[in-house]
C-alpha cells in the first residue's frame, strides 16, 4: 500500500513528529509512505515538499490581509497534485493543513475526482470553524452555524477583515462530499464537537496521541543541584509557545503565592517570555534533546498545565511516563490524560484550587511515582497507538469501494 501523508512540518514540531513516526510504523508493515510538508526546512528535505519558502511566505501575507485561509498557492498547488497524481496514492492521510501553503479548494476538488481513501487527523478545532484553531478562550459556539463578528479576530491584529463567515461556508463546501474520508480525533473532547460540526456525516475513530517510553522515564540526573533546589519543591511547567492561552498568567500568580519552598520552572520560554516573568520563577529556553527534558521532568514534584486550550497535551503524557503526576484545568482534551491514580483536575481558572492542589501534591505525594509510569504505560505507547492507524489504513483500502484509479 502506498501512502501520502501531508502536514505544514516534518519531521520537526509536535505533528511533524506524528508524521515521521507513522511513516517508521507504516514502513516496518511492508507499506510506502511519502511524506508532505508545506517547503524543504531543518533535516525536511527528505520529504516532498507542497511548495515553497517564498510562496508561503506570499500566501500568509495575503491570509493575513485577507483573512482569506488556504486560496492562495494556485500554480504551486497545481504542481503539487500533478506528482500527486503520478505517485497513485492508495490512501491520503491529512494533518494540519492550515499553514499557508497549499490551496484547499483544489486539493479537496483533486481528493473528490479520484475517490482517493483519506483519513483526516484533526489536531486542532480549524477543520469546521471559520478559521480559528481553538474557541474555549472566547466562549464561542458560532462555529456550529456559521462563524461572523469573530472574537479571534477582534484580538488577532494582523488581520485586517474578518471572513470568518465567508470560509465557514467555503470550507463547509470543500469539505463536503468526500466519498471516502474518515475522520481521527485525538481526543474524545473534539470528538464530540466534529458530532455537532459540518463535518458530522463523516465516520470518526479517537486514537489518542502516543509518546516514545523509551525517552520518556523516570531519569536521575543532576538538575535539582545544578539549580539550587535540593530542598525546594518544584513546580513545573512545560510548554513551546508560552502565552496566557497556555496559563502563562497562572504560573506568574503561582510564584507569588506558593510558600517559599516552592520553585516554578518553566521550559521552553525565550527572552520575549522572560521579560513577562518575576524573578522568582526559572525559566529554561531549550532543552538539548528531549532526553534532558525526561530529567526535568522527572526531577519535579508536580507537573502543572494550566491550559485553556489544547486538544490532548503531549507533555501531559511525558510527564507522566516519567514518574510525575499532573494537575491541569478542566479544558480541552487536557483532563483525559489523567485518572485518579496520577493527577487531578480543576475548574479552569480557579487559582486558589489550583494552587491547594499543588500543595496538597507536593505535601501529600497521594500519587506514586510507579503508578503514573503505570499510567502511561497502559495509555501513551506510541508504537501501540501508531499500530491503531496503520490497522485503520488497511481496513480502509481492503473494505472500501473501489474509487477510480490515477
């Protein structure tokens, strides 16, 4: 079987990785993948590339101005399903394809004409809103009849019209009709939103996202000492993109009001961060690999992710699988990584439970460190989740209707 498998980056970021993975599990099946992204950076070259730096360069500059999303890249999108057409693809398998680089309308009208099987993996909520990737931080429900007066744009100001209306119907339209598209959430939270979407007559499967166990284990290493923290309790928060929408305000409200034994490290800020944090707080720019992140997380007492937006947080899963147990807020797809054996949960935005439960974590230790490795061991297998697509991709081609063929 052969299979394409398209995504904005690869192999880097959090989907690129997803991409790269299931191309070694798919490969180890006896398949042929053919990855996808949208131009040749850092270690991609490897992979085929949709376009090109200037022209996504162009696209989101006129996305921007336009709020127009995905009808820009015409002639390289064109170039792109002519190879896309001589590779005969058994299966197509979509992943963010929202990064201004490749045209949808054709891409979609390409999918349709050739009945290609696609499995669509949403990553986010942009499939069925009028262009924003996530809506809980607005308390917006318009994405279910039709977006208008975007709160997102109203905060957003690089755009200069909204057209949330405008592609709530275009990509209802293009998205409409594939005859062999199923749908995977990560999450059964956004799950249940595609239910209420436009996209609700397409099948759907949750396959939760899956982390490497080998990298991700309880690991010692110096790091309380190299800090000064033998005798502090760390709180820690791990993010790569901070910002409120990730709870930065929390942890800045945190280090104020924690007793003086407490430390929160941050990782993955940059100096644009830092500006925005007390001094009491650590803040760690980047990690060399992701083994030295397995020792900071593993070093902590308490991991916290006091997201307000997120559809199933990868470093929830990582802190777990390295012995430490997770408080988070009730958002999102975030509350399904933990059960009553490894962590808690608390109502988004509740600084003062938050911060009792921290205490109480730390204080307590009502979570061994061998129950939450348990924890991910049973839920966040990359390999047994990655088997769980490579199935679907052979239910699908073996069980579907024959489509026209290339």
């Amino acid at each position: 079987m052969r299979i394409v498998q398209i995504n904005t980056v690869y192999p880097t970021g959090s989907t690129g990785k997803i991409v790269k993975s299931l191309q070694e599990c798919a490969e180890e099946r006896g398949h042929t993948v053919v990855p996808a992204h949208r131009f040749n950076e850092r270690g991609g070259a490897e992979a085929l590339a949709v376009s090109s730096w200037l022209d996504c360069h162009v696209h989101n500059r006129l996305a921007t101005i336009t709020g127009l999303q995905g009808c820009f890249s015409i002639l390289r999108t064109r170039i792109f399903l002519r190879k896309l057409r001589s590779l005969s693809p058994d299966l197509i398998h979509l992943h963010n394809i929202h990064g201004s680089y490749i045209n949808h309308r054709l891409l979609f009208n390409f999918i349709k004409k050739y009945k290609i099987p696609v499995v669509w993996t949403l990553h986010d909520c942009w499939s069925f809103t009028g262009g924003c990737p996530h809506f809980i931080g607005y308390a917006c429900d318009k994405w279910k009849d039709g977006c208008h007066a975007c709160a997102h744009f109203k905060q957003n100001k690089s755009n200069c019209l909204d057209t949330s209306s405008y592609m709530w119907k275009r990509k209802r339209a293009w998205f409409a009709d594939v005859p062999r598209m199923t749908l995977v959430c990560p999450s059964g939270w956004l799950s249940e939103l595609v239910e209420t979407s436009f996209l609700k007559e397409y099948p759907k499967k949750v396959i939760n996202n899956g982390i490497d166990l080998e990298i991700f284990k309880p690991t010692e290493s110096d790091f309380r000492r190299q800090y000064g923290l033998e005798n502090h309790k760390i709180v820690l928060g791990v993010s790569f993109g901070w910002n409120d929408r990730k709870g930065l305000d929390v942890f800045r409200d945190l280090a104020q009001q924690l007793p003086k034994d407490y430390k929160v490290v941050l990782v993955g800020t940059d100096e644009a961060t830092d500006a925005q944090l007390p001094k009491e707080i650590i803040s760690i720019h980047r990690t060399k690999n992701q083994a030295e992140l397995a020792e900071i997380y593993s070093a902590a007492d308490v991991f916290v992710n006091p997201t307000r937006e997120d559809t199933y947080p990868t470093v929830n899963m990582e802190a777990l699988a390295c012995g430490t147990a997770v408080v988070t807020f009730r958002t999102g797809g975030s509350p399904e990584t933990v059960d009553a054996t490894c962590g808690s949960v608390v109502d988004c935005d509740d600084g003062e439970m938050l911060k009792k439960e921290i205490i109480r974590i730390c204080t307590e230790r009502p979570y061994a460190r061998e129950i939450c490795r348990r924890r991910a061991e049973e839920a966040f297998d990359k390999n047994r989740k990655f088997k769980e697509y490579i199935d679907l991709y052979e239910r699908i081609v073996a069980t579907g209707a024959e489509g026209d063929r290339i």
